[in-house]
C-alpha cells in the first residue's frame, strides 16, 4: 500500500542483536502472515523445528497448522527469548471493516501503512480487489512519505521502551547472579563449619546440587529460568545445613550477651578515681563498644563477633590481673 516505507525502519538496534525474529500477534495470539528472520543458524534451526513438529508431535491439535505449530516451538527455551513481538499494524496490518461507520482497531490499516493482510477472510478476493485498486492507482493520501506518517515516531518510541525493559532484565539477571553466588559461598562455608551436623547423604547431596549451581553460573548465567531452579533446589536441600548454622548464630549471640554483661560489670566494680586502672579500664570499654555495635547492627557477622569477644575477653583478664597484683601488693604492705 505504500512503497515508500523501507522495511529496514523495523529492524532491531544493536543492542538487540539477540533478536532473530520480529513477529506480530492478533487478538489470537501470533499471527505469522508477515515477519522478519534473521540469516541465521538459529533461523533454520527454527523453521526446521516447525516442519517436524507435526511429525514428531502428532498428538498436538494444530489449529492454523504451521502457524500453531510455530506457536508451540517459540515456547521451547532455545528459541523464546530470541523473538520479539513488534506493533501489528507495523508490517502486518488487516483490513479495515466495509462499514465505513464502525470504528477502525489499532490493528487495522490506516492510510500510510506499508500493507494490508486479509487472514481468514471468506470473500478475500473482493476486498483484495478493494485495495489493489488503490494501489495500483498510487494515490498520495495512501503513499505517504516516510516522515509524514506515524512510523518514525513510533518506532523511535517502541525501542526506547525496549532498551529501557532490556536494561531493566538485564539489571535483574545480574542481581540474580550475585544471589546465586552469595548462596553458594555462604552454603559452601556453613558445609565446611557444619557437616559435621549433617548425614553422609545430605552433605553428598548438597555437594552435589553446589557443581550444579556452579556449572549454572559459568554456562547459563544469561538463563534466569535455569539459575532459578538450581537456587530453589539447593535452597530445599540445604535447609538443615541453614537451620544448625541459625542455631550456632543464636548461641553465639547469648554468648557475646555473657560476654558484654560480665566486662561490663568488672568495668563498675572499678573505682573511676583510681588512676592505675584508667588505661585498663578504657581499653576494655573501647573493646565492648565494638561487641556492642556488632550485636546490634551485624549479628549474622560471626567471625567478627568471636574476633571481638576475645578482644574483650583480653582486655578484661588484663585488667583483672592488674587488680589481683595490686591487691596483692596491699596485702603485702598491710602484712609489714
């Protein structure tokens, strides 16, 4: 309908280059009337997948033939995140309705469009003639220039949008990513404090399910659907690991409770205005702010904690012996 619009305006930019087919869909879902595919292997891969699919999936009811069977190979992991579905009206426009009253769909062709598609139409060959004779006739009001329709704007538009959801998946997979990997270093470290804890057949597994999460990260690291699983099937299995490392954090904590309490009461026992234990004192004051601050604001921080537990329990045991010395130098002087 209009030769004017050059058909590599729909074209991906760069930053989709994973992209291999550009396809459209009617309120029926996919509609491959028209599309664009890529020269590609996965492009041949993809239409040989459709050919065969009635041959090897015979049980499968296929509606619109090659086009449902298209539908049920676009679902396969190898093929669904290379595709990418583009406005309709684009490049596979349908008719508008005989009616000139009844409203026009944003499916429907509009004066400007590049073409007009007539998919399960009984009397295809009056309409066809209907729009040939427009076409043949190369009326300016459907051969509009290129900058005089909606197409620069809109596709413009539509690939701003999609490099802002392409940022934002992309975005996520690195989160998920570094999830993944959080919970392998953080499971591999409870593995090497808890097996211990553990039955032969549970650590075996949990080893296991790791070479998996790892062959995940260093081979499928771009598969969200696959990191997924591994996290959620390690997750499961080492729910008992997690659980004995979640009662080593709480006892740890009543311990660094003890710890703090019993400094502190050896700290008031101290007269402030005796000069020889000031340092002594103070040090065992500084070392308790950190227990403290740890405690409370990072408790799952374990080593940490135990590091400055015995900070603690040195400088307490420094002090403590002072006293004992000088308690004992009085006792002396008093003896004489």
């Amino acid at each position: 309908m209009n030769p004017n619009i050059p058909l590599e305006i729909f074209l991906p930019p760069p930053a989709f280059s994973h992209i291999h087919l550009l396809i459209t869909a009617d309120p029926h879902g996919l509609n491959n009337g028209v599309f664009f595919i890529k020269v590609h292997s996965w492009s041949v891969e993809l239409i040989s997948a459709v050919v065969a699919f009635p041959y090897y999936h015979p049980e499968t009811e296929l509606q619109y033939r090659d086009q449902s069977a298209l539908v049920e190979v676009l679902k396969e992991k190898h093929f669904r995140n290379n595709i990418l579905y583009l406005p309709q009206r684009w490049f596979n426009a349908y008719q508008q309705a005989l009616d000139p009253t009844e409203a026009i769909h944003p499916f429907q062709l509009q004066r400007g469009d590049l073409l007009v598609h007539f998919p399960g139409v009984p009397d295809r060959g009056d309409r066809m003639r209907f729009y040939l004779e427009k076409a043949e006739r190369h009326l300016p009001e459907w051969e509009l220039d290129l900058v005089h329709t909606n197409y620069p704007t809109d596709v413009e538009e539509f690939w701003a949008n999609q490099q802002v959801a392409l940022e934002a998946q992309r975005s996520g997979l690195r989160k998920a990513v570094e999830e993944v990997e959080n919970m392998t270093r953080t499971t591999e470290a409870y593995l090497g404090t808890f097996r211990g804890e553990l039955g032969k057949q549970e650590a075996e597994r949990i080893d296991v399910q790791l070479q998996t999460l790892k062959q995940v990260l260093s081979e499928n690291s771009d598969d969200s659907d696959a990191l997924q699983s591994s996290q959620e099937h390690l997750h499961k299995l080492s729910l008992p690991l997690r659980n004995a490392a979640i009662q080593a954090q709480r006892a740890l904590i009543k311990d660094a409770h003890a710890t703090i309490f019993s400094a502190e009461k050896q700290v008031i026992a101290v007269d402030e205005n005796d000069t020889r234990y000031f340092t002594n004192a103070q040090r065992v004051q500084s070392r308790l702010e950190v227990l403290r601050e740890l405690v409370a604001v990072q408790p799952e921080q374990s080593q940490k904690i135990r590091s400055a537990m015995e900070e603690v329990r040195m400088a307490s045991l420094d002090l403590e012996n002072k006293l004992k010395r000088n308690e004992s130098k009085e006792g002396e002087t008093s003896a004489h």
